[in-house]
C-alpha cells in the first residue's frame, strides 16, 4: 500500500491535504512530527484521522495509529 505524506504544518491544512489524498485513491497516511510528538502533532493527527475515515491507516514518522492511540490512552491513564 502506498502512502501519501503530509506536508501541512496545521490541523487544518493537515485535514485538507488529507482529504485531497483520501479522493486520490490514498488509505495510508504519514506526518512528519513538527513537535516531537507534542501537542500540536498530535492535534495534527487528529485531524488527519477525521479527515481519513475509519478504513484508513494513519501514522506519525511511522508510529501506527492503533499504537498512538494506546500511547496517549497510557500516559493520561499514568497522569491520574
């Protein structure tokens, strides 16, 4: 499966170029961390995955979107 890369720096420009891809034919998507993971990345990756729709694959400088999920689930769960 090819992927589309996501060059966009913000949420919104994220969930545009996404959905541009998305009706190009793209089911994987790939950004590049702007934040080291932080806050606005994962903002970014939010909006890439509403834009992307369920059957798509996103991801962050290759970290799956399932694992990124459990990865933020885990940290708030250790904040608390």
């Amino acid at each position: 499966m090819t992927a589309a890369y996501i060059t966009a720096r913000t949420p919104a420009g994220v969930a545009l170029e996404v959905e541009s891809q998305r009706k190009a034919g793209y089911s994987r998507f790939v950004l590049r961390e702007l934040d080291g993971g932080g806050m606005l990345d994962l903002e970014r990756l939010g909006a890439a995955r509403y834009s992307a729709g369920f059957q798509a694959v996103v991801e962050l400088d290759g970290q799956a979107s399932p694992a990124a999920a459990s990865v933020g689930t885990s940290e708030a769960a250790g904040a608390r």
